[in-house]
C-alpha cells in the first residue's frame, strides 16, 4: 500500500542518488561547483573598475606597466616605419570612447523601444587602438584577476588527465575566435610558401597539417592531434611529464610548432583544456568591426547552402542570426580566456591593418615573433573573401540596425576590456553604414 511516509522516503532517497551521482561526476571531471564552494567569477573592472578578485588561486600579477610599454613601442615602431599614420594616433585626432557612450546612448534600447541604462564608464576617454597590441584593461591600479592561474583542485584535475600527457616533440599555438576575421589569410602566412601559396613552407618553423584540428572541443584530446602530425611522432618524442623525470627536458622554443586555428575556441572550458596542456600556450585574437564580421559570417552559411535567407529582405527588421553573432561577442570570447591567460600570451591583432598589402610584413613580424618563430617575408593574400561571391547579400536596413542595436554594447564592453576603442561602425547615423546595407525599397519609406 503506497502512503505518504512511503512517498517522502522514496523522494528523499531519489535526491540523495542524485546529489551522490552528480558529486561522483564532479570529481572525475574537476568541476569544483559540487561539493566545494565555487570561485567567484573574475571582475574585468568594466563596471568596478576599483576591484580586485579573490580566487581560490594565487593569482599571478597584471603587469599593467609592462605590458603598456609593450604596446607603445609597437606602436612607435609601426609609426616610425608609417609616418604617414601619425596623424590618425595623433591625441588630438585619435578618436575615443566618446563615440561609444554616442553608440550607446542611441542604440542600446531593448525590444519594447526602452532605453537602458548606460554604464558610468561609457564616457572614459581610451586610445585609438594600435593595429597589434596586448589587453590591459583601462584600469592601471586593479589586479583584475586576468590569468589568475588554475585553482589547486583545476591543478590536481590536469595531473589526472591525459590532456597533461604532451607531445615533447610539438608546441600547439592558437587562434582565439578570429572566424572570417583573416584566420585563413594568417594561417597561409604562417605556415605557406609565397610563390606557391598552397604549398607547405618546411621553413616556417610549423609542422604540415590542416588549419582547424580543435584538438581541445573533442574527447581525444592533445596527444590524438600530434598523431596527425608525422613531425611529432618520431621515437624520441615521448611525453614531456616523462621528459621531466629522465631529466632531459627539451625547451620551449625547441619544439615544432602546431597551429591550431580552431574559430569555435570561445568557452572557458577549452581554456582549461589547453592551459592543462600548456601553460604558456601563446594565442593571437583578430578582430574586425564586429557588425561587418557577422554580415560576413552570415553570407558565409548562405553560401554554403547552410542558412536562411531572412534578414536579407528589405521587408525584415530582425537581427542576424545568433550564430553570425557570436564570434562577434570579443568581450565575452577574450573575457572567457583571460580567466587563466595571462594577457602578455593573447596578442590582439586588427584584420584590417593584416590585409593591406603596405603593413602585412609589419604585422606578421610582430605575430612571428610572439610565436617565437623563424621571421619570414611575405606579402598580402586574400583568401575566402565571400563578398565577392554572386550570392552575396546585404541586409536590409532595419536588419543592419537591429543588428547593430545588438552588438553595440558588446563593443562598447570590448572597448573598456582591452583599454583601447576602434575604429568600428557604432551607431546607424556613421557615413559608413550606407555602403552595408540594402537601401530601402520606396514602400518602405512610408512604413
């Protein structure tokens, strides 16, 4: 006879199954948020700019000061070089966030047409950024937790993993993001030779393989990625954890290098997996204006047969689709890694400097030298440019500002996260705007 003692005790049993399945798999995964008081969330100093983050690890310092004169003498190097930009860096002609807290203040509206309250910090005068420089953040005084290293629970996870058991013989450097930013254009200018541009260079310093392995978004894990690598599989190539034991550890710099270009690396998630492999994994993040990139990303499934083709009709005032928005999100992919990357390891790189022809030599100087690779001439290539492609199609106009609605904000964040503003298309009334969206039938007008 079923009863109402008989009921709570089955319910009370069921749960404590549950929490007991649930910590099991906690520990096996190393996710601390069952069973041991989660880590708070790093502050980036967007809207706190005052605050420093307590985690359950020593967390390593921001060298504010450093990293800064790093990206002046960049840029000083690059106006030495291109006298012809100083006026555009010029304090007097440098546009700031002024232009942001504009973007803000006339498009960050939510879809019942009310304003939102915009940050306090909107209005922080920031520079122009340089065409390739380090995150700093825009606060000098706040350790922000940026790189703050892995908790010693995340440390004991990565000794367990086989993710820890790394090719001695390959380094892996990375893309973060960069998906119809360029990525495919620096990865030939990496790793190709320049007469013949489909052509492996073995001189590049990198080993031959396919751009996009996203060893750290599959099960297998880093040591499946080296086997697709003939130069990282020779005998001697053992792990490096038995490296260290015989006492014969090879240097950093020794190593043939794998890049690993992967578009889709934006979770928190992925960073752990590539820091546990790594520690001192370089990445170089390209950005272009975020509006621009996500019209592009969007043509590109269009293309391929792999969209829809709502938001290019002049009768539609929807956003473009989420997933051609995402990788248009750089605060929150870049926020996502500076969990456990130290900043001076994520060299930030404008796509629109990579692609003229007069500075692409500059700029992949600066990129080969964060790799610590050979450096190598080049010259520009253009490659999966889509919009040159018949089926490519703008957006209609109420689409262009719905979408431009959305990632204003976002950019704005950026902004504030790497401690410089861009030269980005920020509110509908920017003379750029006219040339990106589909001019409006003339019912239209009457609407």
């Amino acid at each position: 006879m079923i009863t109402k003692r008989r009921i709570i005790k089955f319910i009370v049993l069921l749960a404590v199954a549950i929490y007991t399945l649930v910590f099991a798999f906690s520990q096996i995964n190393g996710h601390p948020s069952v069973g041991k008081k989660r880590h708070p969330r790093p502050n980036f100093g967007i809207r706190d700019p005052g605050s420093a983050v307590k985690t359950g690890a020593s967390v390593k310092a921001f060298d504010y000061q450093r990293l800064k004169a790093l990206n002046d003498e960049m840029l000083r190097r690059f106006l030495e070089e291109f006298p012809e930009m100083n006026n555009a860096y010029s304090p007097n002609t440098a546009k700031s966030s002024s232009l942001a807290a504009e973007c803000s203040s006339r498009t960050n509206t939510n879809r019942r047409g009310h304003t939102r309250s915009a940050s306090p910090s909107d209005a922080t005068s920031l520079p122009l950024a340089p065409p390739v420089f380090y995150p700093l953040g825009h606060n000098p005084n706040s350790n922000s937790g940026w790189g703050r290293g892995m908790t010693e629970r995340e440390e004991v996870s990565c000794k367990q993993s086989e993710v820890a058991w790394t090719n001695s013989c390959c380094r892996t450097v990375y893309f973060l993001g960069g998906g119809k930013c360029g990525s495919t254009s620096l990865a030939i200018l990496l790793k190709h030779n320049m007469s013949s541009m489909g052509q492996f260079d073995p001189s590049s310093g990198f080993a031959d393989g396919g751009k996009e392995p996203c060893w750290a978004l599959t099960s297998g894990g880093e040591r499946e990625l080296y086997n697709k690598f003939p130069q990282c599989k020779s005998p001697r190539c053992t792990s490096r954890r038995d490296e260290v034991n015989s006492g014969e550890t090879r240097s950093h710099q020794e190593r043939t290098v794998v890049l690993d270009g992967c578009p889709r690396y934006t979770k928190p998630m992925s960073a752990r997996k590539i820091m546990c492999s790594d520690p001192d994994a370089k990445f170089v993040m390209l950005v272009r204006d975020p509006l621009l990139r996500a019209i592009s990303d969007h043509n590109d499934h269009l293309i391929r047969g792999s969209g829809k083709t709502r938001a290019m009709s002049n009768k539609d005032r929807q956003t473009l689709p989420l997933r051609s928005l995402t990788l248009s999100d750089y605060r929150t992919i870049l926020g996502n890694f500076l969990q456990l990357v130290p900043p001076q390891n994520v060299l930030i790189v404008q796509s629109e400097f990579l692609m003229e022809e007069k500075f692409v030599q500059h700029i992949m100087t600066q990129v080969q030298n964060h790799y610590n690779v050979p450096n190598r001439d080049v010259h520009h290539v253009k490659s999966n440019a889509n919009s040159e492609d018949p089926k490519y199609t703008l957006p209609s106009k109420k689409s262009f500002e719905a979408t431009l609605s959305t990632l204003c904000p976002k950019s704005l964040n950026f902004f504030h996260l790497v401690g410089y503003s861009f030269d980005w298309i920020l509110h509908p009334d920017d003379h750029r705007a006219q040339s990106h969206y589909q001019p409006p039938d003339e019912e239209d007008y009457n609407l």
